[in-house]
C-alpha cells in the first residue's frame, strides 16, 4: 500500500518532468508579417500551461500596420499614409504531431535504451485567437479600433540540447491563416488573413 501512494505521489510529477525535458521552453521571442499585425510586428511569447501533448501560451508585442495612399497611385513611401501601430495580444493552444527525427532514429536503430538527442524537431498544430488595438497617425482618414482575430496554422520548432543550461535553445517557425473581425464582417485580406513568424525560445 505504501509503495502504491508512493508511486501515485511520485506519478505527476515525473510525467512533468519527462515533458519539461521535451520542451525546456518557456519563454520567446518572435518576428511576425501579416496576420494579427496586418503589417510588421516583435512579440514576447510565454508558455502559460504544459502538458504532454502540448502546451498553451500567450503573447503581446508591437506592430507596425501598412497603410495604403490617400489617393490611388500617389507614392507612400513605408506605406506611412493610414499607417497604424499596434498591439496585438493572442492566446493559442499547440498540439504536438511528434518527433520527426526521434520517430526515425527510432526505426533505424535496434538498440533498446537510446540517449536523448542533442537536435530534436517537434511539429505542432498551432489554434487560438486575440484582438489587436490599431492607433491610426493623425493624418489618417481612420480610426482607432479594436480588431478580433483567430489564429490556424502549424509550428515547427527546433530544440538544441544545453545540458549545461536550465534551458534547451529553441528555434521555431509558424505559419498560418488569421481572419480578423473588422467593420461588421469577417475579413480575409492577402495581408491580414495570412501570417509567417520566426522566433527562439529562451
């Protein structure tokens, strides 16, 4: 009976660790074009909840929205005309497809105890939803608004073992769709409804 509680106390905490060791990942930093920021954006991202097939997280950062010309054809150099900038906020839910290489490794090698390896590629299927407040310039024939957005897509992400840290290095790429609620409708703009990141982890 004691060795029974013992290994139910014990049993939470070592499936954390087994998936804290997979991900070591808490914390990044992301570029981002189209999608939430309809332009440039520099997000902070930060995995609020773990679990072993996937993790939730958050991010907030600073973008630069495009702006198109007053009038058609007049130059807009940094597309600055109706330009905005803004602050997108986005919570999303990562489910992990697997280990490419370690599927591999593992059907390549006879061996039954294998080390970890130092180079791992984990995919994910990336779900979630935000809003972005714009601060359109003063010349703008816009105005400040507050647009809902989801979020579909995937995630690659690389993990570099630094056993000698407390944190692997992670390298990661997503990619996706994002319709934004804006002006009564849904709307699926080349620029708004699709969006590409690279970041790492840290």
């Amino acid at each position: 009976m004691r060795v029974f509680l013992f290994s139910f106390l014990l049993f939470p905490g070592v499936v954390y660790s087994q998936w804290n060791y997979k991900s070591r990942y808490t914390e990044g930093y992301y570029g981002e074009f189209g999608g939430p920021s309809r332009g440039v954006s520099f997000n902070y991202s930060r995995v609020l909840y773990e679990q072993r097939k996937g993790f939730v997280s958050s991010s907030i950062g600073i973008a630069y929205m495009f702006g198109s010309a007053s009038v058609l054809g007049e130059p807009n150099p940094f597309a600055y005309q109706n330009s905005a900038l803004g602050i997108p906020v986005t919570l999303t839910y990562n489910y992990s497809l697997g280990n490419l290489d370690q599927r591999l490794r593992s059907r390549m090698t006879r061996k039954c105890i294998v080390r970890p390896p130092k180079y791992s590629l984990d995919w994910f299927v990336e779900g979630g939803a935000g809003a972005t407040p714009f601060f359109f310039n003063k010349a703008s024939f816009e105005n400040n608004r507050v647009t809902p957005f989801a979020l579909l897509g995937l995630r690659s992400q690389l993990k570099i073992s630094r056993p000698y840290k407390n944190n692997d290095l992670v390298i990661f790429a997503r990619g996706g769709f994002s319709p934004f609620y804006e002006k009564k409708r849904v709307n699926f703009s080349a620029l708004g409804s699709v969006y590409g990141s690279l970041g790492f982890g840290i």
